[in-house]
C-alpha cells in the first residue's frame, strides 16, 4: 500500500502499517510519534465530532491520545492522533500477576472516571428513551433466537422488568468500546485507552456494558480493578450494580442479535458469553456478579 501523502506529515520519514483490530480503517505509525487512521467508512463531520470529544478528554487525562487533525486523503476522512507506546491489553494481562493485573485496572479505572465527568450537551432525546427504542428493536429479534430456550427468555423479561432504572440518567462522555484490546501496558504501566472511533456521550455506568463479556474473561483481577479505581476504592453503590446487570442483559439482547444476523462466525463464541454472563448474575437474580466477588477472595485471601 502507497504511502499516504498529507502535509502534516512532510518532515516525517518513516511509516509503518499496522494489521491489527477488527476496525476497517487503514492504520500507520508514522515516526513513532503520529497514528494515522484513514477511515472508509466515516464522514469527516463524525471524525470531527469524535476529535472534539477525545481532546476535551485529553485535556484532563494524557492517557487518551490528543487529536492533531482531520481532513480528507484522495476522498477518504482521516485523524492524525498522537501514537501511544505499548502492548494490546489482550496480549498483555494474562501474562502479568493477580497484583499487576489488578494495579493496572485500577488506573484504567481512573481514566474512565475522568472521561465520565465531562457531561453532554443537551440531547434532544432522552437516555432513557434511546434505550427503550433500542430494547423494542432487538426484543422480536432475539425472541426468535431464543424461542426454544427458556434461560434466554429470562434474559429478555427481566429486561422489560427493570427499564424505569434508565429514567434521569444524566449523559457523560464515554469510549463506548471498552475492552482489554482497547488499553495499551507498557512495563506493566497503563499507557493509553486508544480506538475512540465509538466515542459518544451516555450514561456513565453503560461503559462497562461489555465487561462481562471481554474483560473478565481475560482478567477477573484486571476487571475488579476497573470498577475499583472507577469508584476510588470505596464501596460499590446498589445502584451501580443494578444498572450494570441491566446493560449486561440488555449487551446479551444485542449481541446475541448481532452474531445470529451478522457475525456468524462469531455465534459460537457470543454463545459462550453468554451462557457466562447469565451464570455470573445466576440468571440475573443475583445483583452483584460472582466474578467480583471471587476477585476480592483471591486478592485478599
């Protein structure tokens, strides 16, 4: 692939693609100091948008890679951001020990919570009734999904059952892709949560939607220091842990969509997410998961 020509980049002299993730951008460090992220499918507007966003978080938090520009290459948008030293999340974590694994989860943790307090402008629309409209779309999809299993159906009246949680939910800026491969470590330090093509603004507690499906599963301990960092190591309010199993059992709805019309080849392994993320809620009756319990006996002993 030819290397890019953009003005930006007219004293730099080495470019190097990266092949890495599942996003469809095109992908080069250029001196190590640059990351150019040529974007097929993204208009320039969004990328805009999405720059706006990850500076305002920059400005408080160096973790979170500054935004230099945003412009169009021979018809594609592109965004120059800074480039951040370190190794996949993914690669990294279950190498490392329960202690380190934990340490750098609690600094992911602080990161986010700086993200979260930066809130939204208005929306017209309302968090609650964006979700609402979102569980009403993928109900009669995954009701045929699940027609023949009782457990799943579960999944789906529970939902319905606790909606209201969503009512007043205020609206911060979140990276609404977080997951192990989205953090960079270096020397056992966390460096950088990168890939903020998702980046949006909602309700706080939505960002670890997924965390029963991509983190935990690579790292119980990493995970718990998430959520431990997140709230300073003070307790756990009831009230986060009730809205987290929502967005885990709403995550289930949509995932389960997805690898069923979509990511076939994917449908095995969400399959298993699932059956995991109903186990750790013991079919969502318990409020607090098994993982972050089991976390704290094998940390603490």
């Amino acid at each position: 692939m030819d290397i890019p020509k953009i003005a930006f980049f007219e004293n730099c002299l080495s470019y190097v693609l990266i092949n890495e993730g599942f996003s469809t951008d095109v992908k080069w460090r250029v001196d190590n100091r640059y990351l150019l992220r040529i974007s097929p499918t993204s208009a320039v507007s969004q990328l805009e948008k999405q720059a706006l966003l990850t500076n305002a978080v920059h400005a408080i938090d160096p973790r979170i890679p500054y935004v230099h520009e945003v412009g169009i290459n021979e018809g594609y948008g592109y965004v120059i951001l800074d480039y951040i030293m370190g190794e996949n999340g993914d690669v990294v974590l279950p190498t490392r020990s329960t202690s380190v694994q934990y340490r750098i989860g609690q600094q992911v943790g602080q990161t986010l919570r700086n993200m979260h307090s930066i809130p939204a402008l208005t929306d017209s629309t309302t968090w609650e009734e964006r979700w609402t409209e979102r569980v009403e779309r993928l109900a009669p999809r995954y009701e045929k999904i699940a027609a023949q299993n009782k457990r799943y159906l579960r999944v789906l009246s529970f939902v319905h059952e606790h909606l209201q949680l969503l009512k007043e939910r205020p609206s911060h800026i979140q990276h609404y892709d977080f997951h192990p491969g989205n953090i960079l470590i270096q020397e056992d330090q966390f460096t950088g949560l990168i890939d903020m093509q998702k980046i949006t603004h909602g309700d706080p507690v939505n960002e670890f939607y997924k965390m029963e499906y991509f983190n935990v599963p690579v790292s119980i301990a990493y995970s718990r220091g998430v959520l431990d960092g997140y709230h300073k190591n003070r307790p756990i309010s009831e009230s986060f842990w009730a809205l987290h199993r929502l967005y885990a059992a709403i995550h289930i709805l949509s995932a389960e969509v997805w690898s069923n019309e979509i990511g076939l080849e994917q449908q095995q392994k969400f399959k298993k997410y699932t059956v995991f993320t109903m186990d750790q809620f013991d079919d969502f009756k318990l409020l607090i998961p098994k993982w972050y319990t089991e976390a704290a006996e094998n940390l603490y002993g």
